[in-house]
C-alpha cells in the first residue's frame, strides 16, 4: 500500500478485536461476504443496512475497508456497483490490501439479489456486539486480578463502558403516526378525567403548576439558586407534598447532608416546628403534641432517601431503575448536581464532567419516563451585580456547565431578596419573608416568576393567601406570577406586606 495514500494521511483503517482468547470469537465472515456482494450489486441496498452495520462491524479487516469504500460513495451519492467499489478501494489506498479486483468480482458473484440483505445485517451486529462484550469482560477480569485495584472505581468503570456499550449499539426504531397520536390522545383523555387540569406530578403550589401543568414526565427540572436562598427547602417542600400529602413514590437523593439530618428538616417542615427545636428536643407541649399527631402519617409516606455521598451517575441509574421497578417511584429529587461525580469516564476538566452528568440526567428521565427535579449551584457573578434586578439569577449565572440550561427542560431560580437587605422592591412593597420562584426555561410552555411565602424557621415554603388580588395582564390568581417580559425579567408587582414577617435564613 502507498505510504503516500489518503487513507494513511487521515487515520488508521479499523482493526479487529484481538482474538487471543481460548477459542474463535464470534464471527460470520461468509455472511460478511455475501453482505458486501449484495450491496454491489443492488443500489438501494445500503439504505436498508445503513443504520445497523459500522466498518467495525465486520470481522474481517478486508470487508471493513471495502465497507467503508461503500460508505463513502453513498455519502458522495455517488452510484454503488463493483467499478466504483474498486475505484474507490484504489482511491483509499486499500485495493491490493483487499486482495484486488478479482476479490471484489468474487464478492459480487456470491449472491444473485439482496433479498435477505437486512437479515444477514442483523446476524453481522450480534456478533460484532458479542466480540465487544468478550473484550469489554475481558479487559475488566485483568483489571480485577490487579492488586493495587480499587473495586469501587473498578465497578463505577465497567458500569460506564457498558453503558456506553448500549447505547452506542442502540437502535431507535421510527413510529408512524397513527401510534404516536394514541399516545397522545390516551395523555389527553387522562388529563380530561384530572379535575385538576394537571397533566404531571404536582408542584401543589397553584401557580407553579398553573404554568407548568405539573412536573412532566421524562423532564430534566433543575432548581438553581446561591447558598441560603433555601433550594433544599424548596426541593424538600415539593418533595413533601408528592409524598406525603399526595401519597406518591418519591425518591430523594441527598449527597450533602445525611439522611437523619434531611429527616428532622422534613419534620420541622411537616409538624410545623422550629429546627432549632427539633435538634435539641426541646418542644413545647402543643408541639409535641403535633408531633403525636403527625408522625404516624410522615412515616406512612412513600418517601425514599438515599444519602450517597459523592454519588455517581451510574449509582444514581442503577439505583434509580431499581426504586422505580420495585417501589413504583414517580419522581426523583437531587440535591445537588455538582457534588456528582462521572466515575469511571475521563474527561479533560470538571465542566466536561458537569455536561456529562447533566446528559446523563435526562437520558435516565426519558428512559424512566419520569420527572427528574436536580438542585443545581450558582457562579458568584451575581454576587457583584447591584439591586433586586441585578441579584435576580439568570441562566448564564448556571455554575460550571451551559450543558444544564440546554440538557433542562425546566429551569427554576429560588431567589429572596432580603437575604441581600433588599426590604423593599422601590415601590413600597414589603419583601421581607418573600422568595421568587424565577421559571427561566420552559421548553413546553411560558416563563414567569412566582412569589411565595419563605419560612425559614420551618424550612419551607408556602402560598401567600395575601396574594389573592384580581389578576392583570401576566398574572395568576395566587401566589403571584408575572410573567417574564424583558430584562432579564421583568420587574415584579408585590402586594404590601402588612406583618413584615422576616424569615430565618438557613444555608441550604
């Protein structure tokens, strides 16, 4: 072969797997053949195996470079026969290596039409995908067998290439039409059914799922927000209500604070009382007896915490797979994105490992089909920007990765004023113990900002029954919406807060 050929000046031509094993790997080179002699001689061939076989597909290294001589005049629409296979082959350099023209008329005359030609592909792909598994078990049996082996890391690794593994071998089959509208119709008449209108889990604040309709199945919902604007208690609120007060299965994976510690923060939430009480035990005796009251209804909740730490995107996949098989879970919640780690896969700095987890994220919501919510940090640009509307998040203020705004469905910022001493939104109206719910991203509806009720003190969130005013232009019944016009955002219209409660801060 030329060493002045393209083939060598672009890359190297694809090699088999070793085949150093205790015997034969899994193979159909005969097949292999009649394959390639059925796309010579049949032009609309190729579009039939064109998604299922790879140059790497083939075993022999011969068939791999005639397959990719194939490919390249498709790509070129160029027409596919036995003269511009070899002139092609003799182009990349690769003709003699094949065996010259004689092996090419030899393919070509082993078949008579490529009536089969499909069903010979799929045989090709199965064995090509076993050869890919006897390496991939392989190469993890000789990493066992090493001494100065981590086994956490090693099965956090071979996790991760089996994955890959799948989905790179995966097939996406098309639908027609008419299947994809019975689903749809079949949502639809569910929804007609919901006296709520909603069509997702609920938010059960009314505006919230005014906009949104509900945390929608296969969506990506992120929660961003600066420590202390309390996303940890928002995300706790919400999941409190699927779970306790709706009864459904809810998954909550906690990878900064322990399982105890989200609990008592959840009581406080439930029962109504201080945190700072139910960390030291020192409850009055109306509160202990609303925890009598309580508790039995709070542990009778579908509600599952898992408090991993440093949790990988391959833990959070198996673990959640099995949560939704085995305990029918609805919806998962994660607090927080970026303490989440990619293990088992390299990358060159840690915004590559955010991308990956945030892609991770909504391939796993689409493959479970449920509503994923994920807590997500902040950058500190925001922090030197001046007044309400400059500390408003936006989602260029999304901490190391745009990644999460494209991967997201839904993006929410969790923002209280009066966590920076803004008291007062400039036309008299009382911020304090106000926090708004900033809807950035909506990619199946309207934007918009909700204004709630902050209890710090019992580390949640509620409706503001004081915001019950005839609505205007852009704004619910409610808690307040406005939606988002210009600005960033658009600024918003408080009511006046005539207690001028200020809320506890709490650094989550």
């Amino acid at each position: 072969m030329p060493t002045t050929s393209p083939s060598n000046r672009r890359a190297k031509s694809p090699q088999p797997i070793d085949s150093s094993y205790a015997h034969l790997q899994p193979q159909a080179v005969d097949i292999e053949k009649i394959v390639l002699g059925a796309l010579m001689i049949d032009s609309d061939a190729f579009a039939l195996v064109s998604d299922t076989l790879r140059p790497e597909t083939f075993y022999d290294p011969r068939h791999q470079h005639i397959y990719e001589a194939i490919t390249a005049l498709a790509a070129g629409e160029r027409p596919i026969d036995i003269m511009t296979v070899t002139e092609e082959l003799k182009r990349l350099g690769y003709l003699d290596s094949i065996g010259g023209e004689m092996y090419i008329l030899e393919l070509s005359s082993l078949v008579a039409s490529s009536a089969h030609v499909e069903y010979h592909a799929v045989i090709l792909k199965q064995k090509f995908l076993a050869r890919q598994l006897i390496s991939f078990a392989s190469n993890i049996e000789t990493k066992a067998f090493g001494e100065m082996t981590d086994v956490d890391d090693l099965m956090q690794e071979a996790e991760s290439e089996l994955f890959e593994l799948s989905q790179k071998n995966m097939r996406q089959e098309y639908l027609p039409i008419s299947t994809i509208l019975n689903r749809a119709v079949d949502i639809l008449q569910k929804a007609a059914q919901n006296t709520t209108g909603l069509t997702g889990v609920a938010a059960g604040f009314s505006a919230i799922d005014q906009i949104t309709n509900g945390w929608q199945n296969s969506d990506l919902i992120i929660i961003a927000g600066r420590p202390a604007m309390g996303k940890t208690s928002f995300a706790l609120t919400l999941a409190k209500y699927s779970a306790v007060d709706c009864q459904k299965p809810t998954a909550f994976f906690t990878l900064e604070m322990s399982d105890t510690q989200l609990a008592n923060r959840l009581m406080s939430n439930v029962f109504e009382i201080e945190g700072r009480k139910m960390q030291s035990g020192q409850l009055d005796p109306d509160e202990w007896q609303r925890f009598d009251k309580n508790i039995e209804r709070l542990r009778q909740a579908p509600l599952y915490i898992d408090e991993t730490a440093s949790l990988s995107v391959f833990e959070l996949r198996t673990k959640a797979r099995r949560l939704v098989r085995e305990r029918g879970v609805e919806i998962i919640f994660i607090d927080y994105l970026q303490l989440m780690t990619a293990s088992g896969m390299k990358f060159g700095n840690r915004q590559e490992e955010v991308s990956a987890i945030s892609k991770s994220l909504k391939s796993l919501a689409k493959e479970l089909n449920i509503p994923i919510i994920a807590l997500s940090q902040l950058n500190r640009g925001l922090e030197s920007r001046e007044g309400n509307e400059g500390k408003r998040p936006q989602l260029s203020d999304l901490r190391e990765s745009g990644a999460i705004e494209q991967d997201a469905d839904l993006v929410l910022f969790v923002h209280r004023p009066e966590y920076y001493r803004i008291y007062d939104d400039g036309k008299g109206n009382d911020l304090r113990g106000k926090a708004e719910i900033i809807i950035a991203k909506h990619r199946k509806g309207a934007t918009g900002l909700v204004t709630l009720r902050f209890r710090g003190e019992y580390t949640r969130f509620e409706e503001d029954s004081r915001d019950e005013l005839p609505a205007g232009d852009g704004e619910i019944v409610g808690s307040r919406l406005n939606n988002l016009q210009a600005g960033p955002y658009a600024a918003p219209d408080y009511p006046d807060d005539p207690l001028g409660h200020a809320s506890g801060d709490v650094p989550y």
